[in-house]
C-alpha cells in the first residue's frame, strides 16, 4: 500500500522547528512518481533575518570552545548519524529518485565520513610558528564569523554536510539553504542536531526557492562568508550579491567533462569506468564524464562495446538493489535533457542507444529517460560543450594527444576529467596539461578527502577539501612577538 500522508517539515532557527509565520509551502515531489509526498515552509527574507540573527546570537560562545571540543561534537553528530544510515539513504533515495545503492554507498555513507573526517582534521591541527632571529610569528586561524551554506539537488546531505563540519568545525555559525526540490535530508539533520544538543543557533536551516530564501541570505548584512554549489549562472548572481559587502566566498560551479580514452588503456575497465562516469546519478553529478574523446584505433571497437554497456544498464525501480539508473529531479529538468536530444539531431548527432523517455512499470508519472549516447555532434558543438546535466554522453575521436587536449580544453567549464590509458607517466603528464582542478587517471570520482576540491575557469572559485576547507572557513591572524 503507498503512503499518501505528506510530511510536513519545518525550518530550523535558533534550535526551534518552525514553520514561516506566512505559512506559504512548497511541495515537494518524488522524481519517481512525481507524486507530492511532503511539504516545506516557502520562507522570505524576514525567516533568513530570524536565522542570521539566531547564527549571530550562537556564533561567540561557539567560536570560543576549544577547537577540541568542537571535533568532539563533530564525532557525536557523526555517530548519530550513522545511526540512521538507513533511513537517510531510503529518504535521499525518495528525494532525489537515485538508486538506493548509490544512496546507500555515497550519500548515506559520505556525510557520516565527512563529520569524522573533518573531526580528526580539526584534533590533529598544530599551532603553526614561523621563527625569526629576533621574533616568533604564531598563526591563529579564527572563525570568520556566520556563514551561508547553500546547496543543489543532486547530491544533497553529501554536499550539505561537506560545507557544515569544516565550517562549525573552525567555529562558525551557519544558516543553511538546501534546494526546494530535496530539502528532507537537510531536514533529518537538523533533527540529528536537536537530538544530540548541538548549541542551539549553529546551524540554523531555511526551507525555500533561489529567489527568496537563498538571495536575501546572501546578501544580508549579518553573512560574513558564502559557500555556495550549484549551476554556473547561479554562482554569477550570488558573487554579484555578495560582492558588495566584501564576503568570503567559494564556488563550486558546473562541469562539463571530458573522459580520454587512449588506444593502450585496458578496454574493459575504461568501458566500465566510462559508463559510470558517464551515467552515475543519472548523470547528475557536477564531475560526470559527458564529452568522451576515444583514440581513433581504437574508436569501432570501443564504441561498440561502450553502447552494449550502456544498454545493458538498469533503469528502473530506485528502491531495487540492481537498480544503476533511477529517475532525473524534475520534470522540467528531463525536458531540458531531452531538449538537448533534439538539439543534437540538428547539430548532425546520430543517437546510437536511448535518447527519449521511458516509463518503468508502476512508475508512469516520474521523470525518466532512457541512457544515451551521441556521436557525430562536433566536438565544440552546444551539445559537446554546455552542460546538459543528464543521462546523455558524446562520443568523439582523436589522432593524436595534441588533438585530445585540445578539445578537452576548449569549454568554458573546467572542473573535471578521467584519462585511461597503460601508461601512467603519460596520464599524469597529460592531466597536468588539462584546464580543470582535478583529474582522474584510470579512475574517476576516487576521493580523498584530503585533497583539494573545484574547478577553474566558469566552474568555480576557490577549493575545499581537507586543509582548504579549514582555511576558508577561518581566518588566519599572524601575531608576531619581538623577543628582547
Ligand atoms: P542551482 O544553481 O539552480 O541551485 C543551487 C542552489 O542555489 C539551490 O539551493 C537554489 O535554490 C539556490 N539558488 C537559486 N537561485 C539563487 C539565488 N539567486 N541566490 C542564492 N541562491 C540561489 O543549481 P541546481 O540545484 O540546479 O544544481 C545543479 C548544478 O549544480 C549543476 O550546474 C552542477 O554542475 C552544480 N554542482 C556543482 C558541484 C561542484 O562541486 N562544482 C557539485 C554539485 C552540483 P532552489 O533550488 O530552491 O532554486
């Protein structure tokens, strides 16, 4: 039997679930069966005025713990967390219509292991001291102060809780904003929150649309520092808004990937490793692999073997264990894609498996579509360099590497890429060369969370991950003591 009662979630300001005083909602709607199964507060710049002023309020007394004691409580969220795996990958998996396995291994797993992860970061911080002959320089890293979080769909606790341990692990105080279309994990957080005793006013949570929750938080006077992630024109207007004012600001912008095949790579495991980044999350992660350059030795024979992958992929059901495909976010977002289908007919693409929607039994009112694949779209055509964000790749050729590097250089995206090849001094040498921040070689999405994270160019400014994360959301003072 489905349930049909709809959750109603509340925003979180000062410790307090509350509902926007308006009592304006949103639905919020399964991507599987685009059934309504929640609600949320439509929240205005009077809710964000409440939160700032409740993250202001928390922010001295907070800043002011021992960082240890702050790695502490990461811990105690993290753990309580984990508690709940289940039913944050189930309700991710609701939310967003990604498969319950991938729900299971990257959003439910990931947000547990970014608190520990960020908890023993913080426990292993050493006071840094650059010595002089005659003085001592000591480096305080100080929190920034209140801090706005906002957040797409598509990968949404992972994400979330990617920005909230390093930015309350430094002593910051947060209002966070996640996306009006998957706003229930953020919600199970705050409730992880209220259950261990977080210090209320830390982290302080509006439900609501672009417009307007997330651009009167930006630009509020009582927001020291932004760390937004989301599609590049997005990025442009929060910078534009929060420029004026001076704010600390990251971005994490759009991606457009290139995934290089070379003739001596090891076939079977690049087709693998190419289909899954390709298509993971339905191809709906900002990393994804959409641009897929092949030597031309070898093109024929990977191609085939690439498509009989790809159709071989499980679209279907999110909460079957073999399900790899589950639904795209909305409705409007699979006539995007599907528009971008269109598009690559005129633009002399040839459609070699899917490329229109399809209907899993049971779940005739989601938004689903079958995984695609292009070739014969040029290599800097709108399809082969604008992000589509879907279940749809291109396929292209190359002769040589000069060629390869060109194409993958020639978006105005460069957040990502995967090169496989036998030769690892060659992968390494030619992903030094590629415009982007981070690059695979044999592999792709194989984190540590270590290393720094983002892109260049229109995917972003500024990184985070381990000890870039901890040093954008603090501030460093240098206080330098002259002996006698
Ligand atoms: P959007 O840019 O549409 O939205 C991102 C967030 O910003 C949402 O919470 C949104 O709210 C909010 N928002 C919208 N308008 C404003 C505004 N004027 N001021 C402040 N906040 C605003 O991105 P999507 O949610 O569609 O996510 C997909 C995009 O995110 C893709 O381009 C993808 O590449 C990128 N991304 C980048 C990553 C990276 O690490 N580089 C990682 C993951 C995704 P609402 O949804 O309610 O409108």
């Amino acid at each position: 039997m489905v349930d049909e009662r709809i959750l109603e979630i509340k925003n979180y300001i000062g410790g307090d679930f509350i509902d926007s005083p308006r009592g304006d909602f949103l639905g919020v709607f399964e991507p599987a069966t685009g059934r309504q199964f929640a609600s949320a507060p439509l929240s205005d710049a009077s809710d964000v005025d409440i939160a700032v002023e409740a993250a202001r309020t928390a922010q001295p007394s907070w800043g002011a713990l021992g960082i240890r004691e702050r790695a502490d409580w990461l811990e105690r969220i993290a753990d309580a967390l984990e508690e709940r795996h289940e039913e944050v990958a189930s309700l991710e998996s609701r939310d967003t219509g990604k498969p319950i396995s991938l729900a299971r291994s990257v959003d439910a797993t990931r947000s547990v292991s970014n608190f520990r992860f960020f908890a023993e970061m913080l426990r292993s911080q050493d006071q840094e001291v650059f010595e002089m002959a005659d003085a001592s320089n000591f480096v305080v890293n100080k929190p920034v102060g209140v801090g706005a979080l906002i957040t797409p769909w598509n990968l949404p606790l992972y994400l979330l809780s990617w920005k909230i341990a390093p930015a309350i692990g430094m002593g910051n105080s947060v209002v966070c904003k996640p996306s009006e279309l998957t706003p229930m994990t953020a919600d199970l957080l705050m409730r992880v929150f209220d259950e261990i005793g977080l210090p209320e006013g830390v982290v302080n949570l509006v439900h609501g649309d672009g417009i307007g929750a997330g651009s009167p938080l930006v630009s509020h006077p009582g927001v020291d520092f932004v760390s937004f992630t989301g599609g590049t024109s997005t990025g442009g207007k929060v910078a534009a808004s929060a420029a004026p004012s001076f704010k600390k600001l990251s971005l994490e912008l759009g991606g457009k990937n290139s995934s290089i095949v070379f003739s001596d790579c090891d076939m079977q495991s690049a087709v693998s490793g190419v289909a899954r980044a390709g298509f993971l999350n339905q191809g709906q992660v900002c990393l994804c692999g959409s641009r897929i350059l092949v030597e031309g030795s070898i093109y024929g024979e990977f191609r085939e073997r690439f498509v009989r992958h790809v159709e071989q992929m499980k679209v279907g059901d999110p909460s079957n264990e073999g399900t790899e495909l589950g639904a795209l976010i909305s409705r409007d977002h699979l006539e995007k894609v599907l528009g971008y289908v269109e598009l690559a007919k005129e633009e002399g693409g040839k459609i070699l498996t899917g490329g229109s929607r399809c209907s899993p039994d049971g779940f005739e009112g989601g938004n689903w579509m079958l995984p695609t694949v292009i070739e014969g779209v040029g290599a800097d055509s709108r399809c082969a360099t604008e992000e589509i964000f879907g279940p749809l790749v291109t396929l292209h050729s190359f002769e040589s590497e000069e060629e390869a590097l060109g194409i993958a250089n020639n978006t105005r995206y460069g957040l990502a890429g995967s090169v496989w090849t036998g030769d690892l001094e060659r992968g390494r040498s030619f992903s030094e060369k590629m415009e982007t921040g981070m690059v695979w070689v044999n592999s792709w999405l194989h984190r540590d969370l270590r290393a720094p994270f983002g892109g260049v160019k229109d995917s972003g400014v500024g990184r985070e991950g381990g000890r870039w994360s901890l040093g954008f959301f603090s501030e460093a003072m240098n206080v330098c003591v002259k002996r006698d």
